[in-house]
C-alpha cells in the first residue's frame, strides 16, 4: 500500500476557483502527500487521487457506478494492484435530511456506515446557516468509531480535518476513509456552486 495512507490525521483543502472538484491532502507535518482531480465532462463520476501534483502516480480511483443514482454507490479502487478496496453508497432519502452512507467491504457487503453528526445541525444547515455551521461526519465499523471528519469553519475555502486515531487496530482501510473525505468535499463542492 502506498505510504500516503499511513497516518492517523490529514488535513484536507479543495482548491477555491477550479472548474472541477481538486483537493489537497496533507499529513500532520503539512506535507502534501495526496492530490485529487475530478475528470470533466464525464457522465459517471471519476474521481483520481494522485501521490502529488505532478499525476504521475496514480494511488486511487473513486468510480460512480451508474450515472444518474439517487443511491449512488461510489467504488474505490486501487489501481496498483487492480483491487477494489470497497465502496461506500449514498442513502438516498435518509441523506435528505442528515447524510448518511454505507460503507461497503470489498464483496459489496455492509461494514459501517459514515453518517452526519446530528439530525437537528444537519436541518440547521440545509434550511438557514449553509457553510456558516460546518459539517461534521462519524464513520463506524460496526459498533466502533473509527474516523472523524470535521469541517473547518471557513467562508473562504474548504478545509476539513480527518482523525482516524481513534482506530487504534486499523480495522478501516485508509483508503475508504480518504474516498470518503474526498466524496463529502466534492458534493459539498457542487451543492454550494
């Protein structure tokens, strides 16, 4: 595995004023240790996160499986050695009202779920303060926590911090956890334009 995905903290930035989705992560020295770009014009999402900003090594690829998908399902890929990692799939009308996904293994099979902080916030949000409450997301393996996603208060720019240190036996694969950091900033991206 590639040894961007070897640590507990990142912090994640998307580019401001970019005609698609790019995103920066960083580790907890505030090296770059992985770049995002979304393909344009493309009818399924496609989503590749890079070693850097050169592109010259590819460490992920983020894949709708269909175009139009109310519960879009998102497959992540490890293009070095041609495995899917697992996958995480939007809950359609759940995500109405407070975000929720499923996070899938390898054969498609339900292992956790990433899901918005509180109902009660997420309503605040979509009815009143926008970007000005910042999103915050739990990500669990069963009944354990393993990641936190928090956004960072901004009105400039999009940052948001990923915690993965409460994930002592490493049960979650870095990677599904860094797909879904890059899908949440990528809709958010969208839902503000």
């Amino acid at each position: 595995m590639n040894p961007a995905f070897q640590y507990d903290r990142y912090l994640l930035k998307r580019q401001v004023f970019a005609l698609t989705g790019k995103l920066r992560f960083y580790n907890p020295q505030e090296q770059l240790v992985l770049y995002v770009e979304q393909k344009m014009f493309r009818l399924r999402e496609d989503i590749r996160v890079y070693a850097d900003e050169s592109k010259s090594q590819e460490v992920l690829l983020i894949q709708a499986r269909s175009i139009i998908d109310f519960n879009a399902a998102y497959d992540v890929i490890d293009p070095a050695y041609n495995q899917k990692v697992g996958a995480l799939r939007r809950k359609g009308w759940r995500s109405m009202m407070r975000d929720e996904w499923e996070v899938l293994d390898g054969s498609d099979q339900v292992v956790g779920m990433l899901f918005e902080d509180s109902a009660g916030q997420a309503m605040l949000r979509r009815l009143l303060l926008g970007s000005l409450l910042p999103q915050n997301y739990d990500m669990t393996l069963g009944d354990a926590r393993v990641a936190d996603l928090r956004q960072r208060f901004n009105l400039f720019a999009y940052q948001m911090d990923l915690d993965f240190s409460m994930d002592v036996n490493r049960r979650l694969d870095r990677r599904l956890g860094i797909a879904a950091a890059t899908l949440l900033a990528i809709i958010e991206g969208k839902q503000q334009s």
